[in-house]
C-alpha cells in the first residue's frame, strides 16, 4: 500500500523490482519547480524515512542545500512520502519566491563557465566522490580512501576565474599539496597530485597507527589528525616521551624528547645513550652530522637515531 501510495504521488519515481513490497531503492524522476530532476533514492527501512539518502543532479543538489535549514527544522520525517512531499513543497515555494523577488535574493546564482567546466571535470572525478558542496558550487570536499583503508578529504574552492585560475585546496596532510596545475584538467590534476601524495604517506601512517593501538598516547587527542607526526606517550607516572617520525624513513629510529622531571628521565637517558654508543660500534653504521645509521640486528630493517647534544 505505501509503495501505490508514492507511485500515485510521483508517477515516474520507480521501485526496485526485486521487492517491490518492500524497496531499497527507488529510481526515477522528481517533477520541482515544474522541472523534471532524475533522482536515486535509498530507502533502507521503507516505509519508514529513517536512514533515507536521496542522490540527484546538480540543479536539485544545490537547490536542496538552499534549502536544508527550512527541510530540516524542527521535523523528524516519518515516511518516504511525508519527506518526499515536504522537498517538492519547500523546494518548488523557493522557486517561486525566487521567481518573485528577482534573481539574486534567493538561490545563489551559477556562474554558468564555471558551471560547466567543473561539472565537466566532477564528473570524470566522479560524482560519489563528492561529499559537499556550496549552493554556488565554488566550494565543494572531494573524499577518497587510500591503500590502507582509511578515509581523507580535500576542500576545494576555486575562484569565478576557474579552470584558468587555479583553485585553492586544503587538505589534512604534513604538507601542503603540490601539483602542477593543468587548466584544461582542472580539479582533475589537482586530485590526482593529492592521491599521489595519499600514496606516498603509506609507510608513515601504518608506523604511526601501530603508535596510536599498542602504546598510550598523550597527545594529540584520538583520532590524531593524518597532519600530525609527532606522539607523546606515556612511559610511567610523571614521565613521557615526544617521538616525531621521519617522513623521508619513517621506520628509522624517531626523533626522541624525554618530557618529566629530571630525576625520572635521567636514568632513561642514560639507557637510551648507551643504545645510540651500541649502534655507533657496529661496523654498517655511518655517521651524517649528528645522525647514526645503521642496520636492526632482528628486522634488517634500516635505522637511525640522532645524538644526544
């Protein structure tokens, strides 16, 4: 009954057909504004709204965030239909009372080049990639998932100049991302730099996230941004250590700052000197300024600590 119900509400909007009692998925087209907008809609506890996603095109998408403070104020949805019903009605009055007050008072107007060049560019990006974006579209997050599994974000904003100038991007990395920008690529080259940047960082993560599961972190606070490459750790009461990992040989032995009242660290100096004079003894090891390299006598793995001043 509830399905016949939103069919006869919006009769091109289609149930998936392998549980057309109860769909996941509903596919088809939205009529707003008298404008037809294709949409997919995941509807995992149909009937009910909760858990409810709504995918469309672009027009619709900023249409909607124009419009999410009034879809989402003071209401909880009960059903597909109250939610579908309540988009058609606030977005198509928006419209309208856009229509009436003049172009520039309601839904931000679209710079239509670049309008046209960053679709153009999102959608060999693509679009599931795309996690927000501003009602003008010159603010948007791109989402990826590196080697590891683990999920980053890049804000981007580009400029009414856009693809020819170069946008402006932030992402949680050590460093700023570099690329070389290519205006006829656009964002494109600008994302594939960040993933390259992505790969390039694997090492340094897994060393850090081993830190982050088997030892007591102190700071920074979980989850510890992917910028960050430094942890304090607690070793006993009153007493800590600050270890910054290489970027360049993120597996060498880290940088070491013992943090606590000297009558503690001392003795733990002591016992990390004589670890640095083992290493200078070893006949692999080589010195560079006040760096010794050597070789793990377990993992054969290469390592490096600095010498005390």
């Amino acid at each position: 009954m509830a399905v016949l119900e939103v069919c006869a509400r919006f009769p091109l909007l289609s149930p998936e057909l392998s549980n057309p009692r109860s769909p996941t998925v509903f596919h088809g087209f939205i009529n707003v504004g008298g404008v037809d907008h294709e949409v997919y809609i995941s509807t995992p506890h149909f009937p009910s709204a909760v858990g409810l996603t709504l995918s469309t095109d672009c027009h619709l998408t900023s249409l909607i965030t124009a419009c999410h403070s009034h879809l989402l104020q003071g209401k909880i949805y009960q059903t597909v239909l109250e939610f579908l019903l309540k988009l058609q009605q606030i977005c198509s009055s928006h419209i309208n009372s856009v229509d009436c007050k003049g172009e520039g008072e309601g839904l931000a107007v679209l710079n239509k080049p670049l309008f046209d060049s960053l679709l153009m560019h999102l959608d060999t990006i693509g679009w599931s990639r795309v996690s927000q974006v501003s009602s003008d579209f010159t603010v948007f997050s791109l989402t990826t998932r590196d080697e590891g599994g683990r999920t980053h974000i890049m804000k981007v904003k580009v400029g009414t100049g856009y693809p020819q100038e170069q946008p402006e991007v932030e992402a949680d990395l050590p460093n700023n991302i570099t690329f070389s920008y290519n205006p006829s690529e656009g964002v494109v080259s600008v994302v594939d730099a960040w993933e390259k940047q992505l790969c390039a960082m694997q090492d340094v993560w897994q060393v850090l996230d081993e830190l982050d599961s088997s030892a007591l972190v102190l700071d920074p606070p979980a989850p510890p941004p992917r910028r960050a490459i430094t942890r304090r750790i607690l070793l006993e009461n009153q007493v800590s250590v600050q270890l910054s990992v290489s970027l360049q040989h993120p597996r060498c032995f880290p940088q070491c700052h013992l943090l606590g009242p000297s009558r503690l660290t001392s003795p733990l100096a002591a016992m990390l000197l004589q670890n640095f004079q083992w290493l200078c003894g070893q006949t692999n090891s080589r010195h560079s300024v006040n760096v010794i390299f050597g070789e793990c006598p377990f993992c054969r793995e290469l390592i490096m600590c600095k010498l005390p001043a």
